[in-house]
C-alpha cells in the first residue's frame, strides 16, 4: 500500500553548538560579558528558540533544512526515513501510520526531540578530548601537551573560585568566579539565566560517573575536571584546571574595545594590556586582578604567545552555491591585534575532511572579515578563522547545487523543464512535498527526472502559466511558454 505523508521544508532538527550571539552583561563583571566564546549556560535551559538564535551555527530552517538534507548525499550518512531516537539512528523522518491506510510523520520540527541532551560532547573529537575542534583556542586540548606550571602555588596563583573579597567591584577576586558567576536573565546580562561554573561544567554530558554502587565518584569521566574523588585535597586544584584551561589559551582572550550592547566596535584594533577593563583575560590591570587577585602589574606582558583569540558572531550568509565563487562577511571580534608591537591578522579556512581551502580577505577590520569563498563542491564545510597558532570557535557552512530553471517548455500536454540542482526524483511511494506543481497548486505527473531536466504532465499547465519546482535545498519557479513550430525547408 502507498505510504502517504507531507514532508515539510522547514525542518528544525538541527545539531546545536551554542555559540552565542552578542549578548550583554555589566562592566565590570561579574557577571562576565557574554558577547564572545559560549553562553555560560547549561544545554537544559536552551529551546528550540535559542538554539535557532544561537549564531553562528544555526540560525534559522533555511541554514538547518539543507545541512541534514545533505547528510543523505553520497556518501549517505543517512536515509530520508527511519527512526532519528534509535540508536544508531536511522533516518530523521519517522513514519507513523495514520489508522487509515496512510502515515504521518512524528514531529521532526523539535530540535529537542532527536537531539535529547548536548550532541556536542557524544562526537568523536570530543570523546578523545579534542575541545578545541569546536571551541577554538578559547581553550587548551587536554592531551596536546599544553604547558601547565608545576611549580607551587603562590599568592598569586588564581584559584577556581575566588580568593578574597573587597569592597569595590568585583566583590571576589583571585580566580575564576571573580567574573564568571551566576546571575538571573535580566536586560542587562541577556535572555538566560547565567550558570554557575559548577553547574555549566556538569552540564556539558562529559564526567558522568561510568561506576557501580561502591566506586568511588571520580570513576569515569569526572578525572577529566577534577583531581580526585570529593574531599581529595586536589579535587577542586587550578592545576587540573588548566588541562582545559592552560596559561596559553586564558591569556589570549580579549573582546575589541567599546564593544557595546549591539556589538558596535569603537576601537581600531585590539591590543592585550591597553584595553578597557572587563573586556576579557588580558585588557587592563583590572582583569589580572581579578584571576590573580593582585595589583602587580601585569600589562608590561600580557599576551605569551601574541596572537589573541579570534571569533564568531555572525555570517552573512551559511548556505553557499556550489562550484561558483561566494562573497561571504563573517563579523565577530579580534580578527587583529598588536602585541608587543607586532601586528596579527586572520585568514578564514573552509574543510570537510576531504577538499580545504585558505582565504585570505579581500578586507579586514578587527570586527569584520570581507572574503571570497572559491568555488566548492557539495557538502558541508567547517569554517574558521585563523591568526597565527590560533583558531576561532567553530562554524559551518552548507554548499547546495545551484538552483536554477534554464527553460520550461510545453509541446502538446508535455513540459520539459530544464535547469540545474534539481537533484534526485521524490520517491514515488510516498507524498513529500517534493516535485512539480502548478500555479493552482496541483501536483504534476512526473515522467522523467535529472538533476537538469523534468519531464511532467499537467492539464491546467499553459503558455504563460506558472511551474515550480519544489526540490530538495527549496523551489525554484519559472513561466511555461510554448515550444516554436518548426518550419518547413
């Protein structure tokens, strides 16, 4: 029996990353800016919403719609239909049959429904601790062999929450939570509730406990974070810390200066030590005094390895044309600096483990990179921005066919269309939205389909009337017109 269903074009089951669009908290924290690297909140308190608003991976349906629509291109990852809650998945489209013969789908338009808890941290990179694929050089890959002091801690060695109190802002200082702390959502910290450090690391998914009743806690994942089991002397030490969080990585972090509510750039250029405070890791005396809790002063030497970390708000545009030249603008922040007199500047690297590029801009600011992305084939692309040994959080691009009807033809109650980036003929035992319609919205018998030519059949098409085309990355429309009678010689 023919399956029956209707697929809509504004899937929503996307793979959430999370980092956040400009938001805005105090100067000087806490709580820390949220207007570079991640949200500091936990993936529980995110809906489907926020993950669509989530830049730069998301967005909206036209950026998720071809992204999992690729994934059932060569070389398939998946099928159209399946069950996308099994383990393994599937497919994402589940059919549910309808009591009368037919099937409807089970809502696929909630991200949260496939994606349950983070998929982030069940991906290979991140399971072999490869924090930095998605993260950038906002943080240290506990493998790579990063420099970590051994020496011991002094006065001035930060500490995980905080060291002491003063009365002027930030009330604590001397580690981390002089800065990052809760806060409830307001006009002035953003749209959600900022977490806690404890509660945004225990919410990532990494460190769930792998033991049995009678093992102790720091079985499993949880060594990952902490030294020890609970009430160890190490468990909550700085030095386990900067496994994730090392000299190198925390002290390249700074936001461009006057960087404002909607993310207006005032300053030229970003240069560790000469910042204003509250920026980031590396601005004024202020911000080394609230990880080191000491007025020594630091900005004489600020940056050890030079270049500060670049990153990610915003793309003009995350779904490119395929085998054509594609201008792109990617806005964020410390795309260059100066340190120690030197000048860095970024390059923008596209790869989907089989073809890479490096491009350079054809303009850069410290907020904004202008490129042109050479012609590339079908897939989707991780892309980041680079300077020096660093690398900016991760995002992605989608490269779809072009889309393009060339002609549509009708010769008796025949009309051929054709174009490019039609792709594959719907399957034909079920409804699925996909295939040709008429301007009345009735379905066109299909005879023959390419990814340039159509072959269809439609009483109510006529000269002048209108044809879409409705394909797998969206429609495309033209106006028929009659085929030329041939004369005779």
């Amino acid at each position: 029996m023919k399956r029956k269903a209707l697929i809509s074009l504004s899937l929503a089951a996307t793979a959430i990353l999370g980092f956040a669009a400009v938001n805005w908290a105090v100067v000087p924290p806490p709580p820390v800016n949220q207007n570079g690297g991640i949200y500091d909140t936990t993936f529980s308190a995110l809906t489907r919403s926020d993950c669509l608003q989530a830049a730069p991976c998301h967005i909206s349906d036209t950026v998720v719609v071809p992204r999992h629509h690729n994934l059932t291109l060569p070389p398939r990852q998946l099928s159209c239909y399946g069950d996308p809650t099994a383990n393994p998945v599937t497919g994402c489209h589940q059919l549910i049959p309808d009591g009368a013969g037919g099937f409807t789908f089970a809502d696929f338009r909630d991200c949260l429904r496939c994606h349950s808890k983070t998929p982030h941290h069940i991906t290979v990179a991140a399971q072999n601790q490869d924090c930095k694929f998605c993260h950038g050089s906002f943080i240290d890959n506990p493998l790579d062999g990063h420099y970590i002091p051994t020496y011991a801690k002094s006065s001035v060695t930060p500490e995980t929450k905080w060291r002491g109190n003063n009365p002027t802002a930030p009330q604590n200082y001397g580690g981390c939570a002089a800065c990052h702390q809760a806060a409830a959502a307001s006009p002035t910290v953003g749209p959600k509730d900022i977490k806690s450090n404890a509660d945004n690391h225990h919410g990532t998914g990494l460190g769930a406990p792998t033991t049995v009743t009678g093992q102790p806690i720091s079985v499993g994942l949880c060594t990952w974070c902490h030294g020890g089991a609970p009430g160890d002397a190490n468990f909550l030490d700085i030095r386990t810390c900067e496994r994730c969080h090392g000299v190198k990585s925390l002290h390249n972090i700074e936001n461009p200066s006057g960087a404002g509510p909607s993310g207006t750039v005032t300053g030229a250029n970003v240069i560790p030590g000469a910042m204003p405070l509250g920026y980031g890791h590396v601005g004024a005396d202020f911000d080394c005094w609230g990880c080191h809790g000491t007025f020594k002063k630091y900005a004489t030497d600020p940056s050890p390895a030079g270049a500060v970390v670049p990153f990610i708000t915003d793309l003009s545009t995350r779904v490119l044309t395929a085998n054509q030249a594609n201008a792109i603008t990617i806005t964020g922040g410390s795309f260059t600096n100066q340190s120690n007199g030197v000048d860095f500047t970024s390059s923008v690297t596209l790869t989907n483990g089989t073809t890479t590029v490096t491009v350079q801009p054809t303009s850069i600011t410290v907020s904004e990179i202008q490129a042109t992305i050479p012609a590339l084939p079908v897939g989707t692309y991780d892309l980041l921005v680079v300077k020096g040994d660093k690398q900016s959080n991760l995002t992605r691009v989608t490269v779809v066919p072009a889309l393009a009807i060339k002609s549509v033809t009708l010769i008796g109650s025949t009309v051929t269309i054709t174009g490019s980036g039609f792709g594959q003929a719907p399957p034909t035992d079920a409804t699925t939205g996909l295939g040709v319609f008429a301007a009345d919205g009735s379905a066109c018998a299909i005879s023959f389909w390419s990814d340039t030519k159509i072959v269809v059949t439609n009483p109510v098409l006529k000269a002048g009337s209108t044809v879409t085309v409705q394909t797998l990355y969206g429609p495309v429309s033209n106006l028929v017109t009659a085929a030329g009678k041939k004369t005779k010689r």
